[in-house]
C-alpha cells in the first residue's frame, strides 16, 4: 500500500465533504503504516497498537483535551485490545470506522463524524450517547493521517506538493517536510498547553 497516496486521497475526499470516504483512506494509511512497524499476528492488532503508541500524535490532533490513554468508552466491541479489556479511542475506530469502510458496510448510527475541521480552530466535539453511540469529530481524519505521516516507517513518502496538516490554531505543517518527524511534533503541541481530561462513564448502565 502507497501511504502518500492514502494520506492525498483522504484529504482530497475530506475537502469534497466525503467524510466517510477520507475516514476510508486515513484508516488505510494508518493500516500501511501499521504493516510496515509491527510484526503482530492480526491486522486488529497492529491497527490499534499503532494508534495507541502514537496517542501523543493522534490525541492532540484529533481529540484534543481528552486523555486517551485513560478514558475507556461505555461501547461493546467485539474483544478490545487495551489490557482492562474495556474499549478505548483506538477499538472504537477500528471496529467502528475501520471495519465498516473495510468491508463495504454502512457506518453504524450514532457513530457519524461531526463536522468540525472546516469550522472555528480550537473547537473538536466528541458526542456520547447512553447506548453506545459515540460520535468523534472529523479532525480524528487528520489524527490517523498525522500518526501515518510522522511515523518515521514512512520517511521518503510523497504527496503533491502544498498538502499540509494544522495543528491548533496556527500551527501548518507541509506533509512533505514532516514525513518521519513523529520526534518533532511535541515542540509543535508545546506552543499551545492543553489540559488531559479522563472521560468516566463508570456510572453508567453497560449499553
């Protein structure tokens, strides 16, 4: 899989408002990503370890404000990867996004993305509804393209030139100067503190 070419396609379908087919390709490009850093036996596997080593990435990125290590969500999924067993950030996309634009299916209600990344910088919502429903906001497009790009497995990967990702709310970085730089990136989220809220459902009835 050519990641450079996911990581255009994913942008250019988002700037068309095909959210659903740029969450397609983010996936794809962090599944070849994935490949390529992991030697793990199943591709759910590698999918979420990737996305969970890189939630200093993705976090910042596309669910600003939430601590993503800690927060476990009131959704069932089929055998979540995290050690408590309870699903995260990370088995959400992966059974949710993932295996759905995967395999052709229609996305779960509930589960849209809410259009955020065209709107007011600084402003993500993340929607979660007793049930099961969780809706993130599209900026978790440009979260898995940015774990894709700053993964040093894909130094030397092109995009035509000008394609960019923004961080915050001045922050632009060109994909072209960033492929491999995950090291970098933490200067970049040093420019504007953010506190890590733990989201607890604890009290709510299993869906």
């Amino acid at each position: 899989m050519n990641v450079g070419n996911s990581v255009r396609l994913a942008i250019d379908d988002w700037g068309r408002g095909e959210q659903e087919s740029a969450m397609m390709h983010a996936c794809n490009a962090l599944d070849g990503t994935a490949k390529k850093v992991y030697l793990l036996a199943s591709n759910k596997q590698r999918f979420t370890t990737m996305l969970r080593d890189n939630y200093a990435v993705f976090g910042p990125m596309g669910v600003p404000g939430i601590d993503l290590v800690q927060t476990r969500l009131p959704i069932q999924v089929r055998k979540p990867t995290t050690p408590d067993g309870e699903p995260d950030v990370a088995d959400l996309i992966y059974a949710i996004h993932r295996c759905a634009h995967g395999h052709g299916d229609e996305l779960p209600k509930g589960f849209e993305l809410i259009p955020d990344a065209a709107g007011q910088p600084g402003v993500t919502h993340v929607e979660i509804e007793r049930g099961g429903g969780v809706r993130l906001s599209d900026r978790v497009i440009f979260g898995l393209l940015a774990v894709a790009v700053l993964s040093p497995a894909n130094k030397g990967q092109l995009v035509p030139d000008g394609y960019h990702l923004t961080y915050g709310s001045y922050a632009k970085l060109m994909i072209n100067d960033w492929w491999g730089r995950a090291s970098d990136f933490s200067s970049i989220v040093a420019l504007e503190s953010m506190p890590l809220v733990k989201l607890d459902f604890s009290n709510w009835a299993n869906p």
